[in-house]
C-alpha cells in the first residue's frame, strides 16, 4: 500500500479550478527582479490533491483511529469542538494587527486562559505566547538569566537537569548561553539529591525539573530540593510536559518553582497535528514577573488589551512575530471550558487510573516495571532488558510488533537511563477494553517471540512499508523529489 | 467532563486490580501539604452546546472587516479542499512521526513540501519548517555563526527594512549566545538599502547578511548586489522572503553570482488564515553543505527491507533527543499541521496558481495607492518599485485615521510610527487578490470622508 509523490501525478498544463483569476495589467516589477524559471510545483486537478491527501492520511497511525500511549506525549482526544469552534470564520479571518477594539471577544478567550492557567498552576503570571514547550523553555531560561542580571549577579551559568530529562532541557540551556550540569537519578527514581547539593554553587543560576519526572514517578523531595536551591541563589523553572498527571491534584507554584511552561498541546489537548502546533504556555511567580515574555491580555478599563514590552522594560521580550499560536489557544480555551473546575482533577484522576491499572496488569502479566515499588503517575515505564537477553528481541521490537496488532507503539528508548524500555502514557480518554487489549498484545508479542523470534524482529508487517534503512536514509541523503531521479 | 469512558464497575474493578482502596490513593506520593482540594477560580464546567454559543457570541462580537492590513500576515484565498483535508484525524491527531511505518501519510507529506519550498526558493534543502517566520530568522542567525567557518566574530548585519518584529525576536532569541546584530539603514527615498552604504564594512568579519525580499515595506531589494556584496565579504546571504512573492520575484538561489545561502520566512501566505496571527509557521531552506548545521526535523526518502520505498525522519544526530546540550536547536515539534495545510494550498494551485495570486495582488495594492492618493492628504513615500504593500503618507497622525476608519467597518493599514517615526505619519497598506475593485472604492470612500472630518486632524 504505497501512494506515488504528488510530483508523479502532475502533468504540464493541468489546473484546479480554485486558482485565482489572472491579473488584468501588467505590474510595475522591472524585469531584473522577475524570477527566470518556473518552480516546479504539482500540475493536478483538485479532485487528484485531494484524491492523493487524503489516501496519505490513511497511512497514518493517529489518536482519532488507534490507541497512542506514546509515553511523555499525552495522546488524549482532541474534542472536535475545539477546533470547530476555533475555526468561526470571525476567528480566522482576524488580522493580527487589527485593533483591539474589534477583538474583544478573542482577548476575553485569551484573558479567561491565562486565568485559568494561573489557578491550575498557583502562579502569579501568565503568558501565551510561547510558541510550543521548547519555546516555553526558553523564555524559562532566558528569564532566570535576565532576573540574575539585573541584581548583578551575572557568574551564574551552569543550568542543573537530571539525567532523565528531555533532551529539549539541555538543548536550551545551551540556547540561553548557559552550561547544562547533569544530576544523577537514584534507583528509586527520584533525583539524587546529595548529588544535587554538590552541585549546587554560586555559578548556579537554576534547574530544570519536570515533575511528575520523564521516569513517570512524583519527585517526592521537592520541598527540600527547592527550599535548596533557592538557598544557593538559583531559581525552579519547571518543564509542564507531564502536568497531566497531577493537574488539579497539586500546582507547582506551591512546589516552589519560579517559573513553569504547559504544553497545551499535551494536558489541554490540542492537537499534536504531526509534529505541531504546540504551545507552551509560561506561568511565573512575582520575583520573575517583570521578565515574562510578551504579548500578554490585561483587562484594562476600556476593556481587554496588550501588554507588550514597552509596559515592561525588563520583559525578554517577544518571541514571536505576532501573539504566538493564537487558534492553538481558542482550541485549549473551549477545552478548559468543558472540563471546568470540577473536570480539570477528574483529568489526573483517569490518568492515573489507567496508568496504574495498565502498569499492574502488565506486571501480573510478567513484564518489569522499572520502578515496580512506586507508584505511577500518568505514566510509567516497562523494561525489556530480561525480554532481550532470554529472547534476543528488543524494546524496538516490541514496538514495531505493536504497530502490526493494532496499536501505536509507546515512546521507545527514552529515557536513556531505563534499558529496553518502553515509557507507556495511556491518557485518561482511554477504556479499560482498551488498555486489556494492550496487555494481551504485549502478551501475544512475548509468546510469539519465545516461539519463534525471528517473527517478532521482522515485525512490522502489515503497515505500508516495513522496517526502513535509516542508515541509507542518513547515507544517501534524499530530501527531496528531483524530477529523473525515480 | 474530561471525556473518559470510565464506569463505576469498571472504576471498582480497575482499583481492586491495582489494590488501591479508591482513586485519592493514588495520588499518596505526593507530599500532603502539596494537595489541593478544589480550583474554586475556574469556571463551572459548561456543555459542548454552552461553550459553542459562548464562542459564537464572542465570534460574533468581533465581527468581519474589510482589511487592508498586511504587515507580515497576508489575506489570500484558500482552496475550501485545503482545511477539510487538513483537519482528517489522521493528520490533525497524529504526533511528530517517530514510528516511521505508522507515520508513512505524513512523512511522505513533509518530503513533498521540502520539495516544494526547495523549488519556490531554488534550495537544494529544507527543513519540516520551524515555529513562524520570526523565529525562522533567528534560527537561521544562529545556523549561519556555525556554518560560516570563516567567520569568527558572531556578528551580523540585518536590514533595518526587514519587518521590525522579526528583528526583534532576532536579538531576544540569539542574545544568550552572544551574537551581535547591527542594522543597516534603510534609504528613505526609495525605502530599500542601498547596497554603497555596506561600504564601511568591508574587510570586517561579518558572518552573514540578512535581505529581506521583498521588505517591510513591500519595497523590493538590490538583492544581487547585497548576495554578491556579502560573498565578496565571506559573508552568508540569508534571505528572507515571502513564498508567495517567489512565485513572481528571483528565486534567491539565483540572487547574484552564486546565489543565497539560507533561505527562510513565513508560510502564512500559503494557505494558513489569519487566525490572529498563528499558528503559521516558519520555513527554512539551504544549500546542499549546510545541512548538518540546520535546526528542526528533515524527512529522507530510503528504502524498508523489502527495497520498497518509504520516507523517515533522518540526520536526527543534529537534534536536541540525541545530541542534547550540543543541538543545533533546542527546537523539537516544528508546526505539522501548518505544513500539511500549505503543501496541498501549493499542490492546489501550482505555479501558475500562485503566480496568479501574486500578479493579481500586486495589481489590486497598485489600484489602493492610486484610489487613496487621488486624495491630496494622501502622497506615496518611496519611489522603488514594490510588491503586494505600499507605503503612504498622511498630512496628519495616521492613529486616530485608523480608528475613524475601524468605526466605518474597515482596517485601512499599519501604523508606521513606532517603529519608523523618521518616516513621518506613514501608513503601511496592503490589497491582495481577494479586495475587488468595489472594496478598492469603499476604501478610497471612508479615507476621503475621514479625512475630511475636522475631527480627525
């Protein structure tokens, strides 16, 4: 099941009919500014993109057609009337310029999200505009800089992050100008704090922490890991990937973090869209206040209106052209909406019900759990290191033989600290049916496997293509269609 | 509700399974002083048909307007095809494609539109695309210190031309690395740079130049002259363009002798509303020796272990998952959906098509300047020839203008004053192909009759 390259439908001179009509004059570009060639983009009928898109699209594994439990990604359903309602023709038609006398009703959705998001997470301040968590990140960093700066105190460049963290936390540290300094995880999975004192100094600026952490534990030790850092001058900035797990349960302003991002794309179900947009969404204490990045929605007397750097000489600044991704956060505001007060807990709840129910299931079923003696948050970790060693067949594996029976495969591979492991985030959308039908196909993989193992590595069978040569990929670069070169 | 499917049964049975007494034991790691009971500051929830006349209302509220804004976001027509596609779960609910055999649709997707922008920009490369236009800049700033082995310096120079947004974001997001930035100054006749005024620096070390094409102020660029100058300097030519501008303007691999380096901007132009100014996204294309230096993810086309072709993301050593501290960018999602609208937009309408779009905007932005500066308080700025944007000058404050104009139901442009007061009172306008003639004349209309109310003076 393969579908040829848009490029191979194409035929020189063939139109769709939604073209804009031709301009009646010529224009007054002189001729050495117009371009020479004509890029070859696809010649085909509406009804062939649209043929072609659409059987694309039935390649795809996806939330709206299996189950996801793609650990640390917070696969829930995306309500379809997020995007409905996101999508009202008085929505995307505004300009982002246009004045804020003729978006009030817009602001008010913005305004009603940062306040929200305020309460969830018992920060002072919040601003949306952080284009994704990355993004988010890297106002955290930059502020904690900029806070530093502005007493003076400007030795202070080493960035703490666990071991176990996303590779994106590291990865900004070094964007701020920042040092990354690793801090070892205990067995029980908690951060080692002995360690974490030690490293503790007067060139700390701060630590990165998500919590519940990416091993899918609570860091328990967090009161007693803040109150140190803060001790040795350094701020918390905390990394929302896994708010999920404990939103309305706890906040981790009361934590004691100075500054937070949300992935809105993950707890207030967004859609992920195949790799964006996201939202990271930036919660700040007062101390860091003056530094949160720009545009944010205040309610001023004549209504709703902006906050931009010019009212906040400290502010990083804009990370963006405009206000980051506005249809992103309608999407997330009738989300909040519909799950209110009293469904915002219930989130974590099921979360953590599943996530709990699916990790015994699978251990009374013969699988390891990392960390069997904790408890798990939304999401947890199984370990094939046993699987591999008395059956030769890997976490890949495992993943791969997944996608064969039906299920997108848990994140594989991460964190790199758990052998084989398999981090399994089953969301709180989730039924029990389809959490036993997990366990049985993990179970049905291992007993493949001890027959006949071979099946299981050549796995996956029944999607459009099979296991691919990433190697060659990375060889033979071809990033993309050149015409003569099939 | 939070949309689980839980019943009370299957609650008991899920909690004797795991021998948890109720669902609160569950949460008993964390710290009891760290529980909260209740979000009293949060709206009650609402149902799906409360929180939809909410929206409307407030839809509603805000209203449809007659714009003429452009400014760096731009009003084209979008094939109906293009969002209902879009929108298919399978794309819409999918997650960056890790698993590259459950992720062929938008795999194969993103190796199209690398494509695509490789031909608009006349690229040998492109990323999956990076978060919007601004912070496409930035990160081709960055890319460009490393890739410019010549260069030692970490300095820059942008147009002062280039959209003042951008440059911001330019200098918040490369700051902590400690590039510096220097602007050059824009020629105030003809509202572009004059490629003379690089005189003074020849022979410093400059690791790149930024053009914009065409620029802020919808002015086109010497931008062979500028490529040609910052190669004879050692430095890169980074470009940054409006896409659908390239359907009619030099590709900027064609830009003098050897053409730019790094090429990026907004997609917004092709098929992405408005919506408020995002989600768009960003693009970014190079040439062929740059790519280990570029950020964000990259399809590659390989073959699966039948030899049956199939697409992956690839080069993935340059990224924040596996190289951590040492990445090119902390950057990890790019902005998919975006990407999946504005390829099937490209496929839609073609060369052609978007050669149309552009030749038709460019028509219609030349019938605004010459509808509102039949007014006498009205004269256009600068002489240069431009694209789909005009720059206008008023004989008085264009604010309260705007605001009259707002009240009469129409958006008459951007407000140049902050960010170029030497400029006077200018007005930035743009018309694309979707203003008829007749929205030309109503426009034309309410400036004639605000500005002749001695009100707004």
């Amino acid at each position: 099941m393969t579908e040829p390259l848009i490029f191979e439908h194409s035929r020189p001179g063939r139109r769709a009919v939604a073209q804009a009509p031709l301009g009646e004059a010529g224009i007054s570009v002189p001729d050495r500014f117009r371009r020479r060639n004509t890029p070859h983009l696809p010649e085909v009928t509406e009804l062939q993109a649209l043929r072609h898109y659409t059987r694309l699209s039935q390649l795809n594994y996806s939330i709206d057609t299996h189950f996801y439990p793609l650990g640390s990604c917070t696969m829930k359903y995306n309500p379809r009337a997020c995007n409905t309602l996101a999508m009202l023709p008085e929505f995307l038609a505004r300009h982002p310029l246009a004045p804020v006398s003729h978006g009030q009703g817009f602001l008010e959705c913005l305004f009603e999200l940062q306040e929200i998001l305020k309460a969830v997470t018992g920060l002072h301040e919040v601003t949306l505009a952080p284009m994704a968590g990355a993004q988010g990140e890297f106002a955290g960093v930059a502020m904690i800089r900029a806070y530093h700066d502005a007493r003076g105190d400007t030795e202070r460049d080493e960035i703490l992050v666990p071991d176990a963290a996303h590779g994106t936390n590291p990865a900004t540290a070094t964007m701020c100008g920042c040092k990354a300094v690793e801090i070892p995880t205990l067995s029980n999975g908690d951060v080692d704090f002995d360690a974490l004192q030690s490293a503790l100094g007067p060139k700390t600026a701060g630590i990165m922490l998500t919590n519940p952490s990416t091993l899918g534990v609570f860091e328990r030790r967090i009161l007693e890991i803040s109150k140190s850092v803060h001790e040795a001058g350094g701020l918390l900035y905390y990394d929302g990937a896994n708010l999920n797990a404990i939103l309305g349960k706890a906040r981790p302003g009361d934590m004691g973090f100075d500054c937070i991002h949300l992935n809105l794309h993950k707890t207030f179900s967004t859609p992920h869209g195949g790799g964006g947009p996201g939202c990271g969404a930036v919660g700040v204490n007062e101390r860091l206040s003056p530094f949160i990045p720009t545009p944010l929605v205040e309610r001023g007397e004549n209504g709703f209106q902006w906050i931009t750097a010019d009212h906040r000489p400290q502010s990083i600044g804009r990370l963006s052209a405009f206000m980051g991704n506005a249809g992103v956060l309608l999407r997330a505001y009738v989300y909040a909406r519909m799950l209110g007060r009293e469904g915002m807990p219930r989130v974590a709840e099921f979360a953590t019900l599943n996530a709990n129910y699916l990790a015994r299931r699978l251990s009374d079923a013969g699988f390891t759990l990392a960390f069997p003696e904790r408890r798990a948050s939304h999401e947890f970790i199984v370990t094939l290191k046993s699987e591999a060693r008395e059956m030769g067949v890997t976490a890949m594996d495992f993943a791969k033989a997944l996608l064969d029976r039906g299920f997108h495969a848990p994140t594989t591979y991460f964190p790199l600290l758990v052998p084989e492991c398999l981090l399994i985030e089953p969301t709180e959308t989730e039924s029990k049916e389809a959490l036993d039908g997990f366990v049985d196909a993990m179970v049905d993989i291992r007993n493949s496997a001890m027959h006949d193992a071979a099946a299981v590595k050549a796995a996956p069978v029944t999607t459009p293509v099979r296991r691919l040569d990433e190697v060659r990929a990375a060889r033979k670069l071809d990033v993309r269609w050149q015409a003569g070169n099939e | 509700m939070p949309f689980n499917p839980h019943t009370n049964e299957e609650i008991r049975d899920m909690l004797a399974i795991i021998g948890a007494d109720d669902i609160e034991q569950l949460f008993d790691e964390i710290p009891p002083e760290l529980r909260i009971n209740a979000l009293s500051s949060i709206p009650p929830m609402v149902s799906e048909m409360e929180v939809t006349r909410i929206m409307h209302e407030r839809a509603k509220r805000d209203g449809l307007t007659l714009n003429f804004i452009g400014a760096g976001a731009y009003e084209h027509h979008i094939p109906a095809a293009v969002w209902q596609i879009t929108t298919r779960g399978e794309y819409y609910s999918a997650y960056t494609p890790y698993q590259a055999e459950a992720s062929q649709g938008t795999l194969q997707l993103i190796y199209e539109y690398q494509t695509m922008m490789c031909e608009l920009t006349g690229m040998d490369v492109s990323n999956a695309s990076l978060y919007d236009g601004a912070s496409a800049v930035a990160e081709a700033a960055l890319m460009a210190v490393r890739a410019n082995r010549k260069s030692k310096s970490g300095r820059l120079l942008i147009a002062g031309t280039l959209n003042p947004r951008y440059r911001q974001v330019v200098a918040n997001i490369t700051q902590g690395q400690g590039l510096k930035i220097e602007e050059l100054p824009c020629c105030t006749e003809l509202g572009n740079i004059i490629p003379e005024s690089l005189k003074r620096y020849e022979g410093q070390d400059i690791a790149g130049l930024i053009i914009p094409q065409p620029n802020f102020f919808g002015v086109i660029e010497e931008v062979d002259a500028l490529t040609d100058w910052a190669h004879a300097n050692n430095a890169l030519a980074i470009a940054v363009v409006n896409p659908v501008a390239l359907a009619l303007l030099e590709a900027p691999g064609n830009w003098g002798a050897r053409g730019a380096d790094i090429v990026c901007g907004d997609g917004q132009p092709l098929g992405v509303p408005l919506s408020a100014g995002g989600p768009y996204f960003g693009f970014l294309t190079c040439r062929q020796d740059f790519v280990r230096q570029m950020p964000g993810r990259l399809v590659g086309r390989t073959v699966d272990l039948e030899g049956k072709p199939g697409f992956t993301l690839t080069l993935q050593a340059r990224e924040q998952h596996i190289r951590r501290s040492r990445a090119t960018s902390n950057i990890c999602t790019n902005q998919g959906l975006l990407v999946t609208a504005a390829t099937i937009h490209m496929s839609m309408l073609g060369a052609e098509g978007l050669r149309r779009v552009a030749l038709s905007s460019c028509e219609r932005t030349r019938q605004l300047v010459d509808a509102l500066t039949e007014i006498d308080a009205i004269e256009t700025v600068f002489s240069g020839p431009n694209f789909h944007e005009a720059v206008l000058r008023l004989d008085r404050p264009v604010a309260p203008v705007l605001e009259a104009l707002a009240h009469r139901g129409i958006f008459g442009g951007y407000d140049l004053y902050g960010s170029y007061p030497e400029l006077g009172h200018a007005l930035l306008v743009c018309a694309t192909e979707t203003k008829t003639e007749s929205d030309i004349q109503t426009c034309a209309t309410a400036f004639r009759a605000v500005m002749a109310d001695a009100r707004v003076a």
